[in-house]
C-alpha cells in the first residue's frame, strides 16, 4: 500500500440507528503512525463514529476506507481479521477468564509476541493468573488495550479509555498509544474526555458537535486556541476561524 494512503479515511459519513443519523456528513482521516484524537461534549455522535467505523453499526450514507479499501458495512469479525481494533468504552471483558485467557483467545498468525506485547503494557506480566473480575480499573483498560494490541493492528480504535479512571492512571495509559503508533506503525484514532492529556498525545484532532465536524487542526495549535476549542464544544465554532493547516 503506498505510504500516502492514508490507512482509514471517512468520507461523507452519516451514521445512526434505525436509519435515524445521529452523524453527519463526517470527514475523517488517519495517517500510518498517526495519533488523531477525536473529541466533543457528551451526545456529539464519538462512539457512534467508531462504532461505525468498526463494523458494529452500518454506515447510513458514505464511505469508510481502510487502506484504501472501502470497507463500510463490513462485519466487524472481518474488519479484525484485516487489521482493526476496537476498544470499546466499557471495556467487555469477561471476568471469569485469567488476562492470559484473555490475550490467548486474541491471538492470530500475526500476533505480537509477549514480550513485545509485555514491553508495552510492562503492568500485565504481574496479573497473567489473575481473573479479569478482581483486576482494578486501571489493570483491566491495561488489559482490554492488550487484547486489541495482540492482533498487531494497522488501525487502533480506543473509545474513552480514560473513564472512571484516575488521572494519575490516565496519566500512564495514554503514552501507551504514542508508543502503539511509533512502535507498531499503526494509526490511532481516539475518544477522550480528557481535552488537556488528548491535545498533549495527538498529532491532530477533530470536535464534534450534535453529529458534526465543528473544528479540526494539529494538536499543537488547538492547545493554543482554548478558546476555539470551548466554543466549539458550544457549537460556536463553525463559523469561527479554524487554524491554519487545519482540514489539510
């Protein structure tokens, strides 16, 4: 695949239930070793974004690319065998099974080893024989971002990996998807509550509002414009000036 393919691409995107679209019109893109954060107020349509994007919902309207591929409507059993990963908000573990259990029945052909899965996530070597249930919040996102990471995917998919948690906890579950980018080549596309810690990690975001695409740019100039960045969350923003380079 050419390296200027962007590994998933979003073009026009309504995305709903029951054919009612929660989603509009969206555009998205994510680069090979990109971070990109996606972020908005409780309701814009974040999880129902990569749901979609995922395979757990189909698409109402537009196309959905993964490496260069349209995929819209594919299962999401399918999109996992091709290289996506979904980590859902709530995480849905199964706590009757050890976190080896776990990572074991994630495994494929072209798993990472575990010390390449270990030297990510360094905490899970402590909790192998530990059921999933008696883990603490932080220990089980550990273990949910490892059952994604197992299959070595092309596209990572994390959708609020910071709720409930401590900052101090979220403070040391983000960096892990730098590393993830850097590390594996993957791209990353991220749902977070935390705006700070989200525009500290990615290389750039996109804020939805009520289902749209309200504001969008590197990271590093959104940090600079706090003010942008609340009006778009009060849905102000549309009109207002966006960064430059932003969209591009």
């Amino acid at each position: 695949m050419p390296p200027d393919v962007p590994v998933l691409e979003v073009e026009g995107l309504a995305a709903g239930y029951h054919g009612i679209p929660v989603v509009r019109d969206l555009n998205l893109r994510v680069g090979r070793g990109e971070v990109v954060a996606l972020l908005g107020p409780n309701g814009a349509g974040k999880t129902t974004t990569l749901t979609t994007i995922a395979g757990l919902l189909p698409p109402i309207a537009g196309s959905v690319r993964f490496d260069g591929e349209d995929v819209g409507g594919t299962p999401a059993y399918r999109l996992a065998r091709k290289g996506m990963s979904l980590v859902p908000e709530g995480r849905s573990l199964f706590f009757g099974l050890t976190v080896a259990e776990h990572l074991k029945l994630a495994r494929t052909k072209h798993s990472l080893a575990d010390g390449e899965l270990l030297e990510l996530l360094p905490e899970l070597e402590r909790c192998l024989d530990r059921k999933a249930g008696v883990l603490s919040g932080g220990e089980q996102q550990m273990l949910a971002l490892g059952r994604a990471l197992v299959a070595r995917p092309r596209l990572l998919l994390v959708d609020e990996m910071s709720l409930g948690l401590a900052p101090v906890i979220v403070e040391r579950l983000l960096p892990i998807l730098r590393r993830v980018a850097a590390e594996l080549g993957a791209g990353v596309l991220f749902v977070e509550q935390h705006v700070a810690s989200a525009l500290r990690l990615a290389d750039r975001a996109s804020v939805l509002h009520h289902g749209r695409l309200v504001l969008e740019g590197p990271a590093a100039e959104l940090r600079q414009r706090p003010e942008l960045l609340r009006s778009s969350y009060l849905g102000d923003a549309v009109a207002a000036p966006q960064p430059q380079g932003a969209g591009h």
